[in-house]
C-alpha cells in the first residue's frame, strides 16, 4: 500500500488541518457513543477531551512514531456498568470508573514490564500471520453489523399511540438513501479523486450524505411529514457549553470508598484489560502492515502498551471511558493514504478544544447514523480487507494453515462470546484464542512460508 504522506511527513497546516477533521469524524460516532450508552450523566464532550488527551499521551509513550488515535473503548463497557451498579452513590461510581481504568492501566503496565525484558519474538511465534491476518479481518466482520444496521436508522423520533417507545420517523429508504450516497461518494473521491480530494473521501462523502439528509429533514418539517425527518436539530436548543469531568464528580465519593467496592471494580476491569491486549497486539500489526514498519519492534510493544494504559487512564479521568486504539483510525489512515503523525496529534489537540466549541460539538453529533453507516462501510472493509492481505504469503493449500484461518473465521465471524460473570469474551477475544490453540496443537507441521520466514 502506497502512502502519500508517512509517520514522519508533515503535511502543510491548512491540509494537516482538514486531515485531522476527517481522523475527528472518522472515530467521532464510537467515542461518544460509550458514554450515551453508559448513561448516569457521563459526558460526551468529556469522553471526548478524555480521548484527545490519552491519544498524546500515547504519542509521547511511542515516541510519535503509531499514527493512531485512542477513543472511547467498547470493551470496557460492562465493566463501567459494574462501577456504578456497585456504587452506594453516583459520586462514588464515577471514581469507580477512575479506580477501574487505573487497574486497567496497571495490567499494561505488567505487561509492558515483562515484554521489555522477554522481547516480542515469542508473540510473534504464538501469533504469526496465519493468526493475526484473519483477527484482524474478524475485528473488520465483527462490526459489519453496526454499519449495516446503521444505514437505515436516522436521528429523529416520535410517540406512536400503543408503542412502548418512541420510534424512528425516517423511512428506512430514506435512511438507505442518504446512507449509499455517502458511500457511493466516499469510494468516488478514493478511486478517482486527485490529491487533497483523493485524500479527503470521508469528509466529502459525510458532507455529500448530510446534504441530502437536511433537504429532506427540511422538507418533512416543512410539510410535516415524518418519512423525511431523518436529522435532528432539537440539540441545538440544549447545548452544553463545557464538559462535565469525570475527576470534579468523583471529588465527593473519596469518603465512600469500601474494600468491597474496590473489589468489584478490579473483577470487572482487570480481566477485560487481559482481551484487549489481544485485541491490542492485531490493531498495531494492522497497522505495522498499512505503515510497512513493525510497530512491535519500533517503538516496540512496550511503549505502545505503556501508551494504551496510560492513556486509558487519563481518558477515565476526564471523561470516564478507557480509552483504546481505533480500528476506524487505522481504517481512515489505510484509505485516505495519510499516516502523518502530525495529523494524529492535530486531531488530539482538535478533540480536546472541541470539547468547549458547544456549537461544534452539537452540529457532530446530529450527522444522522445512516450518513455515518454509509462511510463505516468503508472503514470496517478495509480493516477486514487489511487482514486478509497479512496471510497473502501463507500456504493455505497447507490443512494446518487452512485449519487456523478457519477456525478463527467462523468463530469470529459466528460472533462466538464467552461470559464469566460480568467479564465477557468479545468474539475477537475468542476466535484469537482459538486460532491460537490451533495453531499450536497444529505446530508440528510447518509450512514453506513459515520456514522462509524464519530464515529471514
């Protein structure tokens, strides 16, 4: 894969600029999604800063050498529950989500710790590429449904007499509409865009899929027809003009604090820190892959650990979420061929001042689903496609080989979770296991590919 501009490149100000804005769109919906979902007055725009401000410190863990930014992590999202469910106030389950991310972080930090006196040769051996390359098409697969599921859903609803909820207002074809538009226009510019347009799909096609959305919102409005309303602006009414942080509503919980309490948060965030790990490892050899640099050698897994953890915690501080590594990001520097650093820390400082443009932050947030469904199409492909091309170099005419990329296939692509408690096994987590212990129960047969590698 050729890229325009490489980690080390600087593009101009103004261009670096609109790259960042489309990295901010790009990872914007999943972001604010964890704490919509959380719930209990968590804060969008303090996920957001929360986000900006663990992605530097991660560039500066890694030296700004993994062009890659950190948002909200889904993974976590149990275990935030269990914060504030095991809370005797709000107070005291918003310092859970601090207390908890801290845990999280200091299991990277173990095992950052341990990577840096035992090396990476032995992940690379019990995750080689017949591995790795299908876990990273599965993180691709697994989220098909959300960008599918997403193309016919808008943002507006409204009471239906006898319903139990409010329901969508907008025609699902309507949805569909604005949602292939936004693709359609995104792989236009991609495949026949030349330079800054080339390199800029994303914001042309959710500025084309938006249009189209508004003219028939304003139309529905106008005429009152709900079929048409797929945008809303009610947002706008309500703003909030600065970010509620997680640290200032935890201040008061201190004097609740339990050994109990203690202990749940660290059964429901410790274990989960163990499955992104993994999940960790397949985005930087996704990303190693996209860059032509192994990210696990240099800066080296240590650092990028150390930069995930410690970035999750400062994410939970400010904004409550953990953050992890963005598989829209790498998605994003994958299409538009832009792996600039300075676009990546750009993007960080812009999500942190975003967080106080209450105009700013209200307009993101009405871009209705389909429009963000149409361009996830684009991004998850191509995290799927990236995967796929890591095993480009392995016998699959080899039944051991085969077995491996099957295995970790159908399980991830068949959604297989497993659940202890309130830790749960993300089908990712699982088909990685599973690849691996294939691979291993398979290890005394070694294919050509394998041995070349290794006399390399």
């Amino acid at each position: 894969m050729k890229l325009t501009y490489n980690v080390e490149d600087r593009p101009k100000f103004g261009q670096t600029l609109v790259f960042a804005i489309q990295q901010l769109l790009a990872i914007l919906a999943a972001t604010i999604a964890v704490p919509a979902i959380i719930g209990n007055g968590m804060s969008q725009s303090a996920a957001l800063f929360g986000a900006g401000v663990g992605t530097i410190v991660y560039l500066l863990f890694t030296k700004f050498k993994s062009p890659v930014f950190l948002g909200s992590s889904f993974a976590f999202i149990g275990s935030m529950f269990a914060a504030f469910g095991g809370a005797a106030s709000a107070a005291l389950g918003y310092l859970g989500l601090i207390i908890g991310a801290a845990f999280a972080g200091l299991v990277y930090v173990v095992i950052a710790i341990i990577v840096k006196f035992a090396g990476v040769k032995w992940i690379n051996k019990l995750m080689p590429a017949v591995v790795i390359g299908p876990t990273v098409a599965i993180i691709g697969l697994s989220l098909a449904g959300n960008a599918v599921g997403d193309l016919s859903k808008g943002n507006v609803t409204h009471i239906v007499e006898g319903a139990a909820e409010p329901v969508q207002s907008a025609s699902v074809y309507v949805c569909l509409l604005c949602g292939l538009l936004t693709l359609a226009v995104t792989m236009i510019c991609s495949v026949y865009g030349k330079k800054m347009i080339k390199m800029i799909p994303f914001i042309i096609g959710i500025a084309s899929g938006y249009a189209l959305a508004a003219i028939f919102t304003v139309i529905g409005n106008a005429a009152n027809v709900e079929a048409l309303k797929v945008i809303n602006f009610s947002g706008f009414q309500n703003m909030q003009w600065y970010p509620d942080f997680t640290f200032l509503k935890a201040f008061n919980g201190f004097g609740e604090i339990t050994p109990q309490f203690i202990a749940t948060v660290a059964v429901a965030y410790i274990p989960v820190a163990f499955v992104v790990f993994a999940e960790h490892i397949a985005d930087h050899k996704n990303l190693s892959s996209i860059i032509e640099k192994d990210l696990l050698e240099e800066p080296g897994l240590h650092r990028t650990l150390l930069g995930d953890g410690v970035g999750s915690i400062a994410g939970a501080f400010f904004g409550g979420c953990p953050n992890t590594t963005y598989g829209e990001s790498v998605g994003c520097v994958a299409i538009s061929g832009n792996a600039s650093i300075s676009t990546i820390f750009t993007t960080a400082i812009l999500a942190i001042i975003s967080a106080f443009l209450a105009p700013f932050t209200t307009f993101l947030a009405t871009i209705p689903s389909c429009v963000m469904g149409g361009v996830c199409i684009a991004l998850y492909g191509f995290i799927a496609v990236s995967g796929l091309k890591m095993i480009q170099s392995v016998d699959l005419g080899d039944n051991k080989n085969l077995f491996v990329v099957s295995v970790i296939l159908i399980a991830g692509v068949g959604g297989l979770s497993v659940s202890f408690g309130k830790v749960t096994l993300t089908a990712v987590a699982c088909a990685l296991i599973l690849g691996i212990l294939t691979n291993l129960i398979l290890k005394g047969k070694k294919d050509k590919s394998e041995s070349v590698s290794e006399e390399k």
